[in-house]
C-alpha cells in the first residue's frame, strides 16, 4: 500500500450489516401490505398483526400501537373521518402515495445504475442538443462555440502550419457532435376486469406496481416526457398519480375499445412527435359500448362483432404512427392468437409474460423504444 494513500486520511472499517430500527422494519412490511390491499390502512394493519402473531414481529419494548402512532408522527398517515360511518380512521399522505411509487421503482428496477442526465432519451437522429455523441464533425454556422474540440482543431491547424507559427483558420474548426434527444408520450393502460384476480392469482397489484414504478421513473428521470394512466373495464377512464395505491379490480367485462380509444384521445392532445401505448391485460375483449349506451358482452370465447372493432382500434393506431405494445398475462393459444393478429395489424409488439418480470419487459421496451424515432 502507498505511503500518500497511508497519509490521505482515509480510514478502512471492517463492513458492517446496516441495522434496521424496529420501525423500518415494520416499515417495509406495510409498504407491501398497504399495496396489496389498494390503500385500505386499517385491512393492512390487520394483516400487520397476523403476521406479527405468527412470526413475533414485535415486542414489548415495541408494538404494533406503537408503529402507528410512529406513522402518525412521521407524517406517513393521517386521522379522517369515515364519510359512510363517520367514524374515525386513518389514511395514506401523499407523502406515503410518492414514497410507494419509490419503493415500486426500487423493487423493479432496483439493478439500474442512475442516469446522469435526466429528461432526454437518445435516438439515432445526429442534432442539436446538450449530450455528447463522442463524435466529431466540421464546424458550422450556429454550432454551439462550447462544443468546438480545441485539441483536435489544433491538431488539423499543425497540418498545414509552419513549425512554431501555427495558424488556426474556420476550416480547422471541428465540434463534437450530439444526439437529438426526443420526448416521449406514454398511455398505460390496465386491464381491471374481474379475470385480473381469478383463478387464485392476483395480477392486479403487480400491474399496479409497474404503473408506480413507470410514472416514478418518468417523472424522475424522463420528466420532459409524459405518461398518462388509464384503467379499463366495461368502461375506460384515466387515473390520477395519487390513485394508484387504491386502483382495485371490478365486476367488469373488458372492454379493450373504449381503453384505446381513451388511449388514442389522450395521445392526440400531446405535441410531442413520439407516441405509444402500452397495454397490460390478462383477458380477451368481452365488452363494447354501443351507440344507445348499452353494453354488448360476451365472455364465451371469443367474439367476432368484438374482435373487428378492437383491429379497427390497431389499424387507426397504425395510420396515426401510434404502435401498441401488449403486455399479455395469460398463456391461453387463442388468446395469444388474438393478440398476434392485433399487433401483426397495428405493426407494434407483444410480450407473453408472467407477472414477476413484467415490470422489467416494460421498461427495457420504454428505453428500448426512447432511443428511437417512432412513426
């Protein structure tokens, strides 16, 4: 070892495991809880205190009671009155709503390594912009003075320079040229129809989590892009931020129509050059709104009148430069038929995923796609 690193100051401990106080450990319990049962804090603390008689997650020195009121204090809930009953109860802060989105963030793109730009997203356009391509190219007029190379400049003036009297002229100039950095309009959305919890399986929460982590890493990292959430069942409507911990599941049929044509409504408002949409469903399209508000649902197999309106929805996708990328949570063959059929008519992708790397299929697909020009 160096004398100077000797002599630096710096000092080698032994590692050491971070101990965790018995809040936080409590703590990361209920960010789980507290997603799986849609934002229901007292069916959370139920849950809490099974599992604390179970596997004696607590105590004396340290109770349940106590980590309540320790939320309370924190900030991360806060005390309401029940409209229905008009008793007192307790509900999430916004401050616990972003915290969620974090923590979704970390469980699925945990591995990442952060960006050191935020905001822009390469594509393979050569433009004007703040990054460097590590490229060089001839000075021209309205290029950035910042950008010009001063070492390669005065290299390609020693070409033709005398010995000790290097002259620099406009034609030795070369600047190091950038990246176009596009934006990006995004509408997610989910499939909550009721087949999102047959079967023995919740498929709803791990969406929601995608959906957290998404508009956490877009408005942290991407946030000149935008991304719009709505949910679909016999009906499409968008979804605030603040929504998301709540999102349930109905007595829905789904009804894949009326969420791309929300989808396509929301995308035409954007001014960005850049769309897509991106689509997590579990189930075949069983329902449409006809033009005297009733529904027309069939949920035996798959249904021709359903199906065509659902390619019409693909192909003015197609004309609009919108592709669709699909999320399919089920291993059904005719399913996945209606799905290659889909995506074979909208020239966008498909993805036959189970749910423990769905988030990350969605996020290479959203970084994978933001270094390139759609449409």
């Amino acid at each position: 070892m160096s004398s100077n690193l000797l002599n630096s100051g710096i000092v080698f401990l032994k590692h050491e495991s971070i101990k965790k106080s018995p809040f936080e450990k409590l703590f990361e319990i209920f960010k789980e809880l507290i997603t799986h049962t849609s934002g229901d804090f007292d069916e959370a603390i139920d849950w809490l205190r099974e599992l604390d008689k179970e596997y004696k997650l607590t105590d004396e020195n340290y109770t349940i009671d106590d980590f309540i009121e320790d939320l309370l204090k924190k900030g991360f809930i806060r005390d309401e009155i029940n409209p229905k009953s008009g008793g007192k109860g307790k509900a999430l802060t916004a401050k616990t709503e972003k915290l969620l989105r974090e923590y979704a963030l970390k469980q699925i793109f945990g591995k990442l390594k952060k960006s050191s730009q935020k905001g822009n997203h390469k594509s393979k356009t050569i433009g004007q912009s703040k990054e460097s391509s590590g490229e060089l190219k001839a000075y021209q007029f309205g290029d950035s003075i910042e950008r010009i190379s001063v070492t390669e400049s005065l290299k390609n003036a020693q070409l033709h320079s005398d010995i000790g009297n290097i002259e620099l002229t406009h034609n030795d100039l070369v600047v190091e040229d950038s990246h176009h950095k596009n934006q990006m309009s995004t509408v997610l959305m989910i499939d909550i129809s009721h087949s999102m919890i047959l079967y023995g399986e919740d498929r709803i929460t791990p969406a929601k989590k995608v959906a957290m982590a998404l508009s956490e890493l877009i408005t942290t990292r991407y946030p000149k892009d935008t991304l719009d959430i709505i949910v679909f069942g016999n009906d499409a409507w968008s979804i605030k931020l603040r929504d998301l911990p709540y999102l349930k599941v109905g007595p829905f049929h789904t009804n894949t129509v009326a969420g791309l044509e929300l989808a396509l409504d929301l995308l035409r408002r954007r001014k960005n050059s850049n769309k897509q949409i991106f689509m997590i469903t579990d189930g075949k399209p069983s329902c449409i709104k006809l033009s005297n508000g009733d529904y027309y649902k069939n949920s035996a197999g798959l249904d021709e009148k359903i199906l065509e309106l659902c390619y019409n929805m693909a192909r003015h996708a197609r004309r609009l430069h919108i592709p669709i990328t699909t999320f399919m949570i089920a291993s059904d063959p005719y399913l996945q038929k209606f799905v290659k059929n889909f995506t074979k008519i909208n020239l966008g992708k498909a993805f036959y995923t189970g749910l423990n790397n769905l988030g990350e299929m969605i996020f290479e697909d959203y970084e994978k796609n933001r270094k390139k020009k759609i449409g």
